[in-house]
C-alpha cells in the first residue's frame, strides 16, 4: 500500500509517550500477541526456505534426484504458503486492532476537550487544535497500521539473516556485517539532522493551515473588500517557507533509502566476488553460497524497511505526544458540591421529585441535605477578575438581580459588560470577592448543574448542522414537537420557519449560512425560550434584528422574561428603557446605576448616551 507523506518532527520525550501508547496497546494484548506471532512466523518462512537451498542443491540437484528435488520444492512451497496466510492475517486483525486503538484515542481526547476551560481555547487556534483530531490521529494510526509489523518483521528477518550468514560461513559474514553497521551509522546521523528540520517543517504547516482555516472562514468578508489578490500573495510566501522547510527536513531523509540501496548492491557484489573466490579457493561450496548469497541481498531489505518506516515512526509519536499534552492540560476546575434537582411542593413542603415542575438546590451539610428553591437571586460582592493576572478587567464590581428584575449594562465596547455575564455562568474565575446565587456561592454549585439553570443568547449566534427543531431543542433537548414550536412562536421566529420549503425539518449547515442574520439570531432567542430557564442572560441579543423586528419580538421576550431574573447587554438604549435597574460600566467599573428615569435625572453618562451627547464605541 502507497504510504501517505505525513509531516512531523520527533518527539521530545519518545520513552514517556511510548509508554503512554502502550496502555491504550495494553487493552488489545492478546490480539497484538497473534499480530507478533503471524509476523515472526511469516519471516521465518522466508529465512527458513531460502536456507532449503542448500540441502536442496546437494541431496537433490547435484546428484540428479528428480522426485526428491520435487517433493523439496513442494515443501519449500508449503513453507511460503504458510507465511503467505500470515502475511495476510496479521494484517487483517493489525487493521481492525488499529482502529480500535485510534477510536479510544480519539473518544478520550474529545470526552477531555470538553472538560478544558473556556480560556485554553482562548489560547489556541480552531487550526491548531482540529489538527490533534486529523492530522495527530492520522499519524498513529498510520504508523499502528504499518509500523508496527513492518519493525517487528524487520528486526526478526535482521538478526535471523545474520543467524543464517554465520551459520553458513563465518568468514564471509564479516564482510555483510561491515556493511550493516556502515548503513546503520549513515541511517543514524541522517536521522539525527533531519530531526531538528522537521521541527521547522511543522511550524511552517501549523501556520499555513491556520492562514487557510481563517480565509476559508473569511471568504464574504475577503470579497466584500477585495482582499484576494493580497491573500494569495500571502499564501504564496506562507507556503514558500513551508516548502523550503519541507525540502531541508526531507532531504537527509530522503537520502536515506538509494544510500542504503547502493551500499547493499555493493555489499553483494563484493560478497559475490570474494564467495566466489572461496569457492575456488575450495572453503566452501556452491551449495553454501548459493542461499549465502541470496541472504546478502535479503539483509538489506530490512534496514530499507526500517528507514522507510523511521519517519512513519516518529511521526506518530510526535503526534501522539501532541495528543497526551492536551490530554494533559488541566479540565476545568469544579469543585461544586451543590447540585439542581426537580421538586414538588404539596402540604408537606418542598420535595425531591425527578417528574416535579420545580427545581430547587441540593445543599449538602453536616445536618444532611437541604432543599433551596431556584428562584434567580444573583449577586456581585466586591468582585475583582482579570483574564490574566497582570491586567484587571473588573475592578471592585458589587451588584444584585432579585428574582424576576431586569438588569442591563451598557457602556463603550471593551468595558467590562460581557465579562460579567462569563462570570455569572464560570466560564472564568474570579480573582477577588464573592458572588451568590440564591445565597449559596457560586463556587459551591457544580458548574453542569449551574448553567442548567441559565439561558444566554450571544450577539455571535452559533447553529449547528441539523435541522431548525434541532437546533431550538438544543436548549432542551427532551423539549416536545409543540414545545419547540411555541418556543419559536414566542421568538416570532415561527412565522418564517413556516415560510422555509421543509418548515421545522430545514437543514441547516455551516453555521446557518442560509439564513440571514437576523434570523439565526431570532432562532438562538428560540433556543433560550424552550429552556424555561430562570435566569436569562441576552448578550446583544436583537443586535441583528431590525426595529420593526425588534418591536415585534419585544411583547414576546417580555412574557419570556416574565417571573425570571434578566441580564441584559444592550448598545440599543431603547431596548433597556423598562429594566429594573441600568448598570453603566465603564473601564471594568459601574459608574452608574438606576432606572431609566433616574439616570436620566442624573444626567451623568447615562444622559449623554441616550440624548446622543456621547456615543457607545
């Protein structure tokens, strides 16, 4: 099978993710046993019936045994028949193996990723970590597929071929044996110098699939401004230091196999010529060196394989360390205990109840487990938070949000408003101070059963391919047909979904592309609305919806936020006007705070915004 050229640098620790590999090998032990089993018996096949050779040209050919000759060709036939089905078996089951190797790998890396906090994303490109998924996977299992067998095969057919070379004449091995450690000293610093350039090679790759990622992601906005001509051109230099990478890293690689291939002709001729000089000079026969010679030219046949599979080889366990150091980074911390179940309340009071109407917090004491309603009380305490330890984006924020009020928070772009709101759901954690909901901290509440009881609408509405009633129950997903529908309804999104050829069955892909964007974001407001959360957090949520749209939908949010605690982000002031209380946040500090009327009468920046003395930049 023709090998795919898979690109990578060696592995900074190789013994470390060995042994990584080699647990996830260790639930396949008896199956990669029959592997190694099938592989040294079809080399020795091959070994074992070349040495037939001999005894085959002495009691057979030389003295004219017809039927003798016959039956040893046979059984040299039966031999390579064996190692023919072998051959085959161990690759059938390497294969199956293989994959199921890959698939564990691949199904621990993803259960991980989804562990990991918000701020490693931050951190790392979508490129760059599709890559560990594609390209990383890819390298194991094409080295798992091949590599493995091939080294296995090749080491027995490398210390069997030397067996068989002394067995035969010892005189004459000393010439083969040169030779191999010849080629295995030029395999070793060719080796050891293309290494560091696959290191360059891998970066360069890294930083073209992050360019292609990003333009591919880009194409309206790189034709809406006629960028192509200078993205091609940076493509063009991108992928000219890729290739000039890729030919240094290559080149003493590739070297490797003709230098190989013409040191082992050379060892056979002059094996040939020097046997053959034995022969006359009467040290040995022509039976001896007939499989004498044909193992000459089998022993380089191993170490060709090995430099073929060298690269193959630390490829993959490049792109398996790659793989284990992001199985590595730390999941997000949740050390919550409480957690959010359903209740029923009767004459008795409130209840556990997996079918109940209600939820409420499961706080566990030194008393035993107590029940808090879930009502929406969300409050800031002196809170202080950074995304990085040297710049503070919320200095000394103190807020509250009763059940059922609406708080906005307005301000210049950079501000600090959307920062609350990743508070609020722990996508980060705080530096300083305290925040509560319903009383309880918010560091005590597992953050599974804390989000479950939050609905956020972002301004940047993300759909995912499937249908439109896929997408809305994405919110909920034990949501009913009829649920989902008056989800929509309340979003006023119905209407258009009904217009649409398949209704509630329209597939959706990339990301809704076939919807404008007024209508995805409509759809996410749908989404929130089938959770029947109680708190709802509406980040720009009708920043892509029109006024008449606005207005239309403004009666519906109303009865969806009716009864729940409600953070609004908001640059359009008059979609804020009816909030309980207006939070202006600038420079990550509220400088401001009151209804509309109030602000207004205080005629601070509040005032200036909505009379348009000041603008939100």
């Amino acid at each position: 099978m023709m090998k795919r050229n898979v690109i990578g640098k060696g592995p900074k620790d190789l013994k470390k993710t060995l042994r990584r590999l080699m647990k996830y090998l260790g639930f396949h032990k008896l199956a990669l046993a029959a592997v190694a089993v099938m592989v040294v018996i079809s080399a020795m096949a091959n070994i074992m019936g070349t040495y037939l050779l001999k005894p085959v040209i002495q009691q057979f050919i030389e003295p004219g045994d017809l039927p003798g000759l016959a039956r040893a060709v046979a059984l040299m036939g039966l031999m390579y028949g064996i190692g023919v089905l072998c051959t085959w078996g161990y690759g059938q089951l390497m294969v199956h193996t293989a994959q199921q190797v890959v698939s564990q790998i691949r199904h621990d890396l993803f259960t991980h990723t989804q562990t990991l906090p918000l701020s490693y994303f931050d951190g790392h490109t979508h490129g760059e970590l599709m890559s560990h998924f594609t390209n990383d996977v890819d390298a194991v299992n094409e080295a798992l597929n091949n590599s493995f067998t091939v080294i296995i095969q090749s080491f027995v057919m490398v210390v069997g071929t030397i067996t068989m070379l002394l067995v035969l004449n010892v005189a004459l091995s000393a010439i083969v044996i040169a030779f191999l450690l010849l080629m295995s000293v030029f395999m070793f610093i060719s080796a050891r110098r293309s290494k560091k350039y696959y290191a360059q090679q891998q970066a360069g790759l890294a930083d073209l699939n992050g360019f292609v990622e990003e333009m591919v992601a880009g194409q309206k906005v790189e034709k809406v401004f006629n960028h192509e001509e200078k993205d091609f051109e940076e493509f063009c230099r991108r992928n000219e230091r890729l290739r000039e990478a890729g030919t240094k890293a290559v080149s003493y690689a590739g070297m490797m196999v003709p230098a190989v291939v013409s040191l082992s002709f050379f060892n056979y001729a002059v094996s040939a010529c020097v046997g053959g000089l034995f022969v006359l000079a009467g040290l040995t026969d022509i039976a001896t060196l007939s499989p004498y010679l044909v193992y000459v030219r089998q022993s380089a046949l191993p170490l060709n394989q090995l430099t073929q599979q060298a690269n193959f080889f630390l490829t993959a366990m490049s792109g398996a360390e790659r793989i284990f150091e992001m199985m590595d980074v730390e999941p997000e911390v949740d050390e919550g205990k409480v957690t959010l179940v359903r209740t029923r309340t009767d004459s008795d009071g409130v209840h556990e109840d997996a079918g109940g109407p209600d939820y409420a917090w499961k706080v566990p004491g030194e008393a035993g487990e107590t029940l808090v309603p879930l009502q929406g009380d969300v409050r800031f305490h002196d809170v202080s938070f950074g995304y990085v330890p040297e710049k503070t984006v919320l200095r000394h924020v103190s807020l509250y949000a009763k059940p059922g009020q609406e708080i906005a928070f307005v301000g210049s772009t950079g501000a600090g408003k959307t920062t609350i709101i990743n508070l609020i759901t722990r996508f980060y954690e705080i530096q300083s101070g305290t925040i509560t909901y319903d009383g309880i901290d918010l560091r005590d509440i597992r953050k599974d059963d804390l989000r479950r009881s939050l609905s956020v609408v972002v301004q940047d509405t993300h759909l995912f391919t499937g249908t439109i009633a896929d997408n809305i129950r994405y919110g909920r997903l034990e949501a009913t047909d009829e649920e989902v529908r008056q989800a929509a309804i309340l979003a006023n999104a119905d209407s258009f979904i009904r217009r649409l050829p398949d209704g509630y069955d329209t597939m959706l892909y990339g990301d809704g592309d076939n919807l404008s964007q007024g209508q995805r974001q409509l759809l996410a407001i749908a989404r929130a609305a089938v959770a029947k959360p109680p708190v709802f957090i509406l980040d720009e949520a009708t920043s892509s919806i029109d006024t008449r749209t606005e207005k239309l939908i403004g009666i519906g949010l109303d009865h969806l936020m009716e009864g729940r605690t409600v953070f609004v982000i908001a640059h359009r002031l008059s979609t804020v006007r009816n909030a309980n209380a207006i939070m202006v946040v600038e420079q990550g500090e509220i400088i401001e705070r009151g209804d509309h009327e109030a602000l207004l009468q205080q005629k601070g920046r509040y005032f200036q915004l909505y009379t348009g003395q000041a603008q939100l930049s």
